[in-house]
C-alpha cells in the first residue's frame, strides 16, 4: 500500500475534514498487507488516526482509515445514534460501534448501509439511502444525497480540492506524516 494510495482515499480524513475513508488494496500475500497496514499505524497512530482491515478476499483488502475522536463525534449525533440503534449497534461507544460494523463486514456479503455514518456522512442522507437508494437523491457525488444539496456540493468540492492540495504535496516529497494533520 503506498502512500499515494493513501493520499488519493483518505486525504481529507488525513486533513482532518472527515471521519474515515474506506478503501481496497491489492496484495500478493496477506502478510505482506498486514506489515504494511502496520507501517501506516506507526506512523498516523500518534497522529490521532488509525488504519483497520475490514476484510480480506483473495487478493484485496478493504481497509478503514479513520480518527477515532472525529468518530465518537460523529456517532454521537442523535440522528446517528437513532439510526445505530434502529440496527442493534452499542450506541454511546464507538469502539464497540466499529467492532459491531466489522462483524457485520465480514459476514454478510453486501454492505451494511449504516456504514456511511462511519465515513462521516450526514445521518439525514444515510436515513435517506436506507429508506430508498433510487428515491429523494438531490445529487450524487462522495455519496448520495437526499438532505441538504448545497452543504453537500461545498463539502465535495472541499475534498477534491484537499485532495488535489494532498497529491501535490506527495509529489513534491512531503511525507504521509507531515501531511496528516495531527489531533489536539
């Protein structure tokens, strides 16, 4: 996993503007995946951020980067926690809200679609999502949105410009440390 694939999915929660960016990598051994999912936590751990596999298939793992502060913040959102508890998720503890989603990863083969409040999407256009994936959508862009278009079209536009800002900088030898911005 390089960092350029890093900056391309994860820029604006390396900036500091999201929750957590979900993202595949190839790989020709799973320990060569695990020791590179290591390298990263060592480095964006002090950070404040932390790097997950989700799950293995044969040859890709579906990683989780994500800040753990900007997580508990966002699952603590009383439209996110109705939404949670509507699914059976331990509301009130983040940890165990990410624990729950692994398991329901891992073992079911479609994707739960609570999974957009971990990614730091507004809880109105992931109720809207559930309710109906065709119905209500005001506009397409990071994700499908059925509340508050014109909020949405800002924050898609701040992070294509992060990332475009990030990619730069990559290019020019600024390292995946000095680029994540760093918690408190």
């Amino acid at each position: 996993m390089s960092d350029r694939h890093i900056v391309e999915n994860c820029s604006p929660v390396l900036a500091g503007l999201k929750a957590g960016s979900l993202f595949s990598v190839e790989y020709r051994e799973r320990k060569d995946i695990d020791e590179d999912i290591r390298r990263v936590n060592r480095i964006l751990v002090k950070k404040g951020l932390r790097a997950l596999p989700m799950r293995y298939g044969k040859r890709r793992t579906l990683i989780y980067l994500y800040r753990p502060d900007r997580l508990r913040k966002d699952l603590s959102v009383p439209a996110a926690i109705k939404i949670l508890e509507e699914k059976g998720y331990p509301v009130n503890d983040e940890i165990r809200c990410l624990s729950s989603l692994l398991k329901r990863i891992r073992s079911q083969e479609d994707f739960p679609h609570e999974i957009g409040l971990f990614l730091g999407y507004p809880p109105e256009d992931v109720s809207g999502f559930m309710r109906s994936p065709y119905e209500g959508v005001k506009c397409v862009g990071c994700w499908k949105v059925y509340g508050n278009r014109e909020e949405a079209e800002k924050t898609f536009s701040r992070y294509r410009k992060c990332t475009e800002i990030y990619r730069k900088a990559l290019e020019r030898g600024r390292t995946l440390e000095e680029l994540t911005i760093g918690t408190g």
